[in-house]
C-alpha cells in the first residue's frame, strides 16, 4: 500500500453578485438580504465532521476557499470557520491559505480583515483588464477596480498572489490578449491562472454562444501569451497555470 498524499481541504462559498454568462460554477445571486453566514458555516462544520476520520491524522497543509465569491462573505466568517476547522485538523507550519476574491466586491478594511484572519493567499478574478472584454463577460467590476485590488492586498501584507486571466473572449485579437497579460505581469503576481474561455453547458454562453476568435487568432494567442509568461519568469506547471520560482 502506498503512503497517504498530504491532506489539502477546499471549501466552497455559492454566491455571486450576478451569474456571469460563461459560468458552469455552483454559483447563485442571493434572493436577498443578508447572506446567512451564521447556518453556512454551522452546515460546513457539519459536513467537515463527516469526512473527519479520512483525514487519518494528517495535517493539513493547504486550504483553498473558493466559489462563487468568498470575498462576499466577512473577515469574521473566515476567523470562526478556521478556528473551527483548526479545532479539529492540525495545520502545517507553513500552511497555504488561499480566498478567491472578486475586484468589486472588496475593500481595504476586507483584505485587512482577511489577513488577520489567517488567509495568506489571494486569487484575485480579473480575467481581462480590457472595459470591452470584461462588459462582454458580464463582470461587474472595471478593469482599474482590478488594479486597485492587488494593490489593497499587497498593503494588507498579501505577499502571494494569483491573478485569474481569461483568454479566446468575444471581440479579442491577440494584441488584447497580450496587452492583458503585460498588464497582469505589471502587477507582479507570484502566480497567473490564464485559463482558455470555454462554453460550458448550461449556460448562457452555450444556448447563445457569442462570436469568439478564429481558430487561427486563438493559436497565436496561445503561442505568443505562453512565450510572454514564461520570458517573464512564470513557469507552467499546469495547462493553464504559471508559477514564479517565490510562488
Ligand atoms: C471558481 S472560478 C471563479 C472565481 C471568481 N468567482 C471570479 O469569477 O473571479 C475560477 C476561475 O475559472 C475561470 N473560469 C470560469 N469559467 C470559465 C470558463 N467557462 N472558461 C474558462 N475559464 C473559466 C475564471 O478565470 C475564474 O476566475
Ligand atoms: S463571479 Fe466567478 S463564480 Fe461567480 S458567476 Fe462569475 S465566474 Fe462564476
């Protein structure tokens, strides 16, 4: 029998602001009101518990907090729901705790929050910074509300980022699409997602599939947006993710 793998927990928070066109994500606009914090983080301590006795006492040594948008939800969320898991599983010594947050739906005072909670990572979802390409992708933040939320996690001491880029979007020529990746680079992530737009099924995208590039506009992006990242020092480890030597 081989040796266990090291022990790694995601934790997934559904809600959006809006659904984006492109998203196969379980992802929800809220029905309204405030989103109920208190009986989410009772349910994925419940759920935690039942899986508890596969962990089969590893530590843990990375969380990963994805969604949907966990960056809707409070500093104060992120306090108790790791302590709570904490409580029960022993973290690494150099645990890597990362929370996808959306530019829009954050401020300062939250990656303050954030940090003092424990979270060491960020993912910021950018996916262009170009106001075309982001409109057509339904976003609900412009590409400068991008800009500024690395620049609020760097003050709130987040010394390792990711930086989600989306690549083959209505209306991109290549020129767009290395433009997003210079500006992106400019920011100095430790990390750069640069994930290929696909139309998923069911969604909007699917049942009304908008004009994307040409075949061969689509393999120049590719060759060319991979030959910048890696002259860049980010090296490819996955299809879509590039890493810096810190990272
Ligand atoms: C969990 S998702 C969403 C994270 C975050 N809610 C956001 O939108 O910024 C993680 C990433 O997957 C990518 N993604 C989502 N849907 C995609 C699609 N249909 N094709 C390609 N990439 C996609 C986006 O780059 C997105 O940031
Ligand atoms: S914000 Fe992210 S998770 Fe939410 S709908 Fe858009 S792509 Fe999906």
């Amino acid at each position: 029998m081989g040796s266990t793998p090291p022990l790694s927990l995601y934790v997934h928070t559904p809600w959006c602001v809006r659904k984006c066109p492109y998203c196969d994500f379980n992802s929800h606009e809220p029905t309204g009101g405030e989103l109920p914090e208190t009986d989410y983080l009772d349910a994925l301590v419940r759920d935690l518990e039942f899986d508890l006795a596969l962990a089969d006492g590893r530590e843990l040594v990375s969380i990963f907090i994805g969604g949907g948008t966990p960056s809707l939800l409070s500093p104060a969320f992120y306090r108790r729901l790791l302590r709570e898991v904490n409580a029960r599983l022993p973290f690494a010594a150099d645990i890597e705790i990362t929370l996808e947050a959306n530019p829009g739906t954050t401020e300062q005072a939250r990656f303050d929050g954030y940090r003092e909670a424990g979270i060491n990572r960020l993912s910021i979802g950018t996916q262009s910074f170009q106001s075309a390409q982001l409109a057509a992708l339904g976003r609900i933040h412009s590409a400068d509300e991008a800009i500024r939320a690395v620049s609020q996690a760097r003050t709130a001491g987040f010394d390792n980022l990711n930086i989600d880029l989306m690549h083959g979007l209505p209306g991109q020529t290549p020129e767009l699409a290395l433009a997003d990746i210079d500006q992106a680079l400019a920011l100095g992530p430790e990390h750069l997602s640069w994930y290929q737009l696909t139309l998923e099924p069911n969604t909007a995208f699917h049942s009304r599939p908008p004009a994307l590039p040409e075949e061969e506009a689509l393999w120049d992006i590719q060759e060319q947006g991979h030959e910048r990242l890696t002259r860049a020092g980010l090296s490819r480890y996955e299809i879509s993710a590039y890493a810096s030597a810190s990272s």
